[in-house]
C-alpha cells in the first residue's frame, strides 16, 4: 500500500478576474524519459512500449497541462464548500474547492477593516493528484487533508490577505519566466522548444525559494509519500497537523484500514494498558508548544504494568479523557494498546517477527540489552509461554527487571503477540455416551500444564500479584456480592432456572449431569457467567465485568470442563496492533 496511498502530485489552482489559474503544482519536474523528451527521437513501429508504461503510471498527471488542470480542478462557486472529486484515466483528482468572496463582493458587518480592498480571486482548491485505483479510504483521509489546508488558507486570507499575496508572487514569476522563455524562441526559430513547465525553465523552480505557501505544499507532499505525518504552519501563524494511518500502521506491505484501527479503539477497555512505542523524552520533545497539558501528564504517568484505570487515577483525569488520549496516541503511531504486564500473561513468537540473525533489530537488541541476542530470546517464544515460564525461579528479583523490559522491547517492536483464554459452551451430542471420568483430561493439562495455583508475583513495580488484579466494575449489578446467602433457598434456585432458560433442553440436561452442578453455589455461578461462554470474551474481561478473581474463574472451569471448551487465541481489540510490523 506504499505506492498506492502516496499522492502524485499536489496543485494549487485558483478562479478569480484573471481567470484560472494553476498556481502551483509539485513534482514539477520530470525525468529524462519522460514521453516530452521522446518526441524528437525516432522510434521503431515494433519498439514494446514498456518505459511509456511506466512513466505514465508514476506520473499519471504529467500529460495534462497547466491550462488543462486549471480549467478542471477551479471549479464553479456552487461546488464550494464540498467534496470535489474527479476521475480522468488513471488519475483521480481530490480536493476541497473553498470560496473567498460572496456574491455582489459585499464586505462582512464584523470585519474590523471595512475599506480593505477586496480579492481579486474567487475561490481557490487544493488538489491531491492519485492514482485511480487508490484506496477509498486514503481518498478520504487526502481530502480530509485538502479541507484542513483550506480552512487555514480562507482565514489567513480573512485576518491578512495571505493568499492574495502570495498568489500575486507567484503570477509575477510566472509572467516573468513565461517572458524570458518567449525571447530566445523568436531569435532561434528553428530549435527546438523546450516545454514551460520543464527542465530549469519550469516557473515552479523559481517559485518555491520565493513563496512560503510553495514550499508548505512541496512540504506537505514529500511528508505524504514518506512517513505519512505532516505538520505546516501556514504564514508561521496557524499549524496544520494531519496523520496518514496508511503510512503508519501497516504489515509489510499490506496496510490495516483505518476503520480497523477505529473499531479496535472504539472497543477499548479500562482494563487494558497503554504502551509508548518511543522514549517518554523523545516524544515530549514532537509535541507542539500548545498542547494540552493533560496528554503531557498520560505520557508522563503511563506504564505497561498499569491498565488505563489505574493510569487515570495516578493521573487525576477522568476515563473517557484517558481513552481519548491513548485513542489520540494510538491513531498517530506513538503507543498500542496491549494488556498490562503480569506473570499470566501468555506470549508466542509473532507470525511477522523478522528472525533473522543479523537483522537490524538484532543489533538494536544486543546495544539495549548488553551479553543477550534476540534470536536466543525470541527461540524461548516459539510456543506460548507464560511470564512465570520465562523467568528463572531462582534468580533473585534483581534479574527480573531486565527480562520485564526485555519483553516491554519486544512488544514495542511487534515481534511479540499475546494471547488470552477464551470459553466456549460444547455440550456432546445426545447420540454419543459421555466418556467415564477417569478418561477426562485434566484441565490444568490442556492449558499447557499450568497450575492453578496462585503463583508468586513478579517484581513489575506493583504490589499485587495477577491473581489479585481485579478492578471495580463501573456496572456490580452483577456481582458476586448480590448473591443472596442460603445456597439452597428457593429465591437461588428459581434464580438459576431463570438464567439457564436461553439454552435448550439437551443442555441444560448436559450441564445438571456435571458433578459440580449439585452444587447449588458453583451452578449458580456457571448460570451467572453463561453468556460470557461463547468464545467472545476472554478471562480478563470476564474478570473485570464480574470483579471475581483469576483463580475462581480457573476452578470453575475446572469443574464443569466436561461442557465447556477452553481456547487460547488473540484478543481481537489487541491484534490490531500487535500485528504491526514496520
């Protein structure tokens, strides 16, 4: 998606007493094997025309002249304000076309210099040239661009004349290269020509050391087809930050859609964490001089031990600011959303990790971690393991540290993904005979021989081991505290009738033959957890939502393992991101 969701071109043209006009376009310049400099060349009738291919591929737009284009893209006063999109080939033209004056040329109530002399341009676009079969999405997110650019552009002209200025600038150079180029035609009649729009004779090459608005534009256009992130500050006065997420978060050469990464920040939780791809210093140091103090205080207090709840607390903001925050982090490729560090957490080899040998990231690891290499680290990661797996049960807490961070490295990189332990309701078909239980596969056995146990907490900078991170719920209508006392009443038991009366016959027969059903307690706790046994909720979320702890969850699945079916598998809302690979 590299090439594709880069722009060909950008142009500026404007509509005004001087008719249309191109006022600036870039790249400007084309190569020696442009079809311009083949026309004077003889060419065999049975040549393949493979270089004109793809010449007219890169530069889809080198064919239409600066008359062309701004007869095309100045487009009428009823068009102003809206999406202007135009196909022609294989180029796809996108802008925001934007009017300067109304009709009659009334002068506003409210401007504070009433007898300032009116523009004498109309309206004016800002044009990103594509190719045709560019994404639907960088369609969208280039016009997005083009309205903001817009935007700035009207009120510099409102506050300063801005553009009228500059557009004079620049119409006086091309007036004046467009003289200079006409002299030695009339002298040598029988040279050849050379086009006014390329080689050193193209006015655009004396117009970007004179103009800012030229060189803003050219600015804009190399950061699109580069990183994807542009940052301009129209007349040094109004900046202009925009995010190409095609450039950003993509998985070699494919790219994730933005309406991908929305949906997994839509989805965020508070019990996930927010993690920095970059050192705090150096990402306090891009951000502007007037952002909001309270993303400085979330870059500042965040953790990858510490989920966004804990974060907001420690922060003193509110949630749904936190979740805008790390939504804003997020979409701009400064942080990913991953679940807080503990020794539970289950990791494996990413199926995009580079393992070569001597790869770049290789020898970032061995200067960041001095006496290990990554491929001897990521080897302990080719099947799922545990933090508690990873780590030496008797080295002493002082050599946990590096191994934490270690992981922090590998997860910052992608070269890392997590996964979670989802339930699923399996009742066996009626036909079959329900296997004797001495036959039943332990559960601590199918999920890699962990134990169920609570383990020892790892030094992670929190005093509480994972089996003790249980967060309060915003919603406890359903927690394990409103269970009435007297295990046995009639209340518990029409209660639990209630609950299983979504499932059909054949299984609530199937789940009050599990031995653990007798237990009037454990039934009515399976009957409560019921609709988080679908496959769609893993056992951290179910963990948050019910406030229960990891060990009682662990138990009860123990108990009625012969109808449910236990899965580990990524988190969809995490993946997204742990996918990514530069």
């Amino acid at each position: 998606m590299g090439e594709s969701s880069s722009p060909i071109s950008v142009i500026l043209v404007s509509s005004g007493s001087r008719g249309n006009k191109l006022l600036f376009r870039f790249p400007f310049q084309r190569g020696p094997e442009s079809p311009a400099a083949q026309t004077g060349k003889p060419r065999s009738r049975y040549a393949v025309n493979s270089i004109g291919d793809i010449v007219e591929d890169q530069d889809g737009d080198s064919r239409f002249s600066d008359v062309i284009l701004a007869t095309i893209l100045a487009t009428k006063s009823e068009m102003c304000g809206k999406k202007f999109e135009l196909k022609i080939d294989n180029v796809r033209f996108v802008g925001h076309p934007t009017l300067l004056q109304h009709a009659s040329g009334q002068i506003s109530k409210t401007d504070p210099s009433p007898k300032r002399e009116m523009p004498t341009m109309i309206l004016f676009n800002v044009v990103f040239a594509l190719r045709a079969t560019a994404d639907p999405s960088v369609i969208s997110c280039l016009h997005n661009l083009s309205r903001r650019i817009a935007i700035v552009l009207q009120h510099e002209e409102r506050r300063c004349q801005y553009l009228t200025r500059e557009a004079k600038l620049i119409l006086a150079i091309q007036d004046e290269v467009s003289a200079m180029s006409e002299m030695p035609c009339r002298c040598k009649v029988f040279l050849s020509p050379s086009s006014a729009t390329d080689g050193p004779q193209s006015p655009f090459l004396h117009i970007l050391p004179k103009c800012k608005l030229a060189r803003d534009l050219k600015e804009a256009y190399d950061s699109l087809c580069t990183t994807g992130v542009v940052r301009l500050h129209i007349n040094r006065w109004l900046e202009v930050s925009f995010c190409l997420p095609h450039k950003i978060h993509n998985v070699a050469s494919r790219f994730i859609p933005p309406e991908a990464i929305e949906r997994s920040l839509k989805a965020i939780r508070p019990y996930h964490s927010l993690l920095l791809l970059r050192d705090e210093k150096s990402l306090l140091s891009e951000l502007p001089l007037d952002c909001s103090p309270a993303l400085v205080r979330v870059i500042r207090t965040t953790s990858a031990v510490k989920n966004l709840q804990q974060l907001a607390q420690d922060a003193d903001l509110a949630l749904l600011q936190v979740f805008q925050l790390a939504a804003h982090l997020v979409y701009w490729g400064k942080a990913i959303i991953i679940y807080p560090l503990c020794e539970n957490n289950v990791y494996m080899l990413s199926p995009n990790a580079s393992v070569c040998l001597y790869s770049p990231l290789a020898d970032d690891f061995s200067c960041q971690f001095p006496g290990h290499d990554l491929p001897s680290i990521l080897s302990k990661f080719s099947l799922p393991v545990s933090l508690a797996e990873f780590k030496n049960p008797l080295a002493p807490p002082v050599q946990e540290t590096p191994l934490i961070q270690m992981v922090v490295w590998m997860l910052q990189h992608r070269l890392l993904i997590q996964l979670h332990t989802y339930a699923c309701l399996m009742v066996p078909p009626k036909e079959e005979d329900v296997r004797p239980k001495a036959e039943e596969v332990p559960f601590t056995a199918r999920l890699g021989g962990r134990s169920l146990s609570t383990p020892n907490a790892l030094s992670f900078g929190s005093p509480t081991s994972s089996d003790d991170l249980t967060l309060t719920s915003p919603s406890m209508e359903n927690s394990s505290a409103e269970l009435l006392p007297g295990g046995d009443s009639p209340v518990n038991k029409r209660m639990t009738e209630n609950m299983l009366t979504s499932l059909s016959e054949h299984e609530r027969e199937a789940i009050l033959s599990v031995s653990a059903a007798h237990n009037p307690e454990d039934l009515r706790m399976f009957a409560r957890l019921l609709h988080y046994f679908r496959g769609r909720h893993h056992l951290e979320e179910i963990m948050y939502n019910e406030n229960m702890r990891r060990s009682h969850l662990l138990m009860l699945f123990d108990k009625f393992r012969s109808v449910l079916v236990v899965t580990n598998h990524e988190d969809p809302v995490i993946s997204v991101f742990q996918s990514l690979q530069k």
